[in-house]
C-alpha cells in the first residue's frame, strides 16, 4: 500500500532502539526522509546505518537528549520543517509508587508530558502553514488501565493525552492531525526489563514471568515492534487525514473494553 508520504520528512525521537526505532524503518520503508534520535551517538549511528541499508532512504542521527532544550533544537537543527513528528521518550523505570520522590516525579512528568508538548508548539505551525502534518505520541496502555509499578509513566501520559485533545481539533482543519498510539506487551527492551523486575517480586522465574503477561492477552502472544511500527506509518499517512485526537491501543485485546 502506498502511504502517500514518500519524500515527506520525519523526525522521530528515541529511535536509536525498540519502539522508535520501529516507527523511524517503517517511515523510511514508506519514502520518508527520516532524522533518527538517542543518547548513545554509537548505537544511534548503528541504527541508521542499518535502516538506510534496508530500506534505501536517507537516515540521519542526530545525537542529544530530546528532554531537554538543547536535544530538541539539534534536532530542529537538522530538520527545521519537518511533516511528520514522532514523540517518544523512555519511561521511568518500575517502582513502587511511595519510592518516587518530588525529583522523580518532574522528571517524569517532563520527559512524558512536557518534552512532547514542547516539540510540538515548536513544529506544529510550520505544518499548518504547508497544509500538512502527522503528529504520532507514542504512550502507553497504562493511560487507559493500570499497570503495577508505572503509576508515574501513566500519569504523565495520561496527563498529554488531555493537554493534547483539544490542541488536535484546533489544526485539524489544516490537514495536521495528532494522534496516539498506546502499546501493550510489546516485545522491545523495556518490556522484558519489566518482566525481569516482575519476576523477582513474585519470586518467580521470568520465562514464567513471560508466561503469565502472555496469558493476560486475548492475542496469546507478545506484540512486535513492527507490527507497531507499521500502524504508526498509517497514521502518518495522507490516507488517515480524517483520523484525529484518537488513542489507537496495540495491544492484542489486553485493555478489555466496548468503548
């Protein structure tokens, strides 16, 4: 299918690896000119080598810490206008709610809420002005369910979904829309840190561990990356111009709900 994007520019952030690093192959596979993001400068060069390899299109790293000021205007630097825009930042690790301090809780409030809404005041007028624009938020199940031990994930992403509602209907009219996608168990780096931390709670092994989020799925399985990937390059399609402020769940069931 042809997503109507090629030679559209994209930046996707936190894709040296897992879910972002997913969205920026699948973008790439559709003719997109894609800026890929992380800390690491060695596994992000890595990881656009690899993708320019696969998919023929030009990748280029830009190395830097998107929550801050200086991380975003890098990337600004090296894509002042882009079409498409995919936030994404790792969440804070599995913790016992009473264990996060007032540090803990700005800083994750900054890297899931803050850091997003920030890019997009930044780029979200450019897009307007040129008639188009994707902006994908890449959330979590737990904005719509709880998850033990990412209370502080869950709220700050619960907390850019509503900031974000509004700003979505307000530039619909110029072909920008802005959506969120929310994984379940998807089998990237941070879900099988979660297992491992899971595990050792239970007292139980983590392949038993595996077992047991397996079994909480309708799906009885665990999620690829690349199936998520590939539903974040449709909303970022000329195709999905009517879609807007909406929470698309990838998660093979596991938020059991008729609405």
């Amino acid at each position: 299918m042809d997503l109507g994007i090629n030679g559209r520019t994209a930046i996707v952030c936190g894709s040296s690896r897992g879910l972002g690093r997913a969205c920026a192959t699948s973008l790439a596979r559709a003719g997109c000119t894609v800026v890929v993001n992380g800390i690491d400068p060695t596994r992000l060069a890595a990881t656009a080598d690899t993708i320019a390899r696969e998919t023929g299109a030009r990748v280029i790293p830009v190395a830097g810490d998107v929550t801050t000021h200086e991380g975003q205007d890098r990337l600004l630097e090296a894509c002042p206008a882009p079409d498409i825009l995919i936030t994404n930042a790792g969440g804070p690790p599995y913790r016992d709610f009473r264990e996060i301090d007032r540090a803990a809780m700005l800083a994750g409030v900054t890297a899931n809420m803050v850091t997003p809404i920030e890019l997009i005041q930044r780029t979200v007028d450019g897009m307007a002005e040129r008639g188009f624009g994707r902006i994908v938020n890449i959330t979590s199940v737990s904005v719509k369910m709880p998850v033990l031990g990412l209370d502080l994930s869950s709220g700050a992403r619960a907390g850019l979904t509503a900031f974000l509602a509004g700003v979505a209907r307000s530039v619909a009219h110029a072909n920008v829309t802005i959506n969120n996608l929310l994984p379940g168990f998807i089998d990237t780096d941070r879900f099988r840190s979660g297992v491992t931390a899971n595990a050792a709670t239970l007292g139980i092994s983590e392949r038993d561990m595996r077992a047991r989020r397996e079994e909480q799925v309708p799906a009885r399985r665990i999620g690829t990356p690349e199936e998520f990937g590939e539903a974040c390059a449709f909303l970022c399609s000329a195709q999905a111009g009517y879609i807007t402020g909406q929470n698309l769940l990838m998660d093979g069931g596991l938020h059991q709900a008729a609405f």
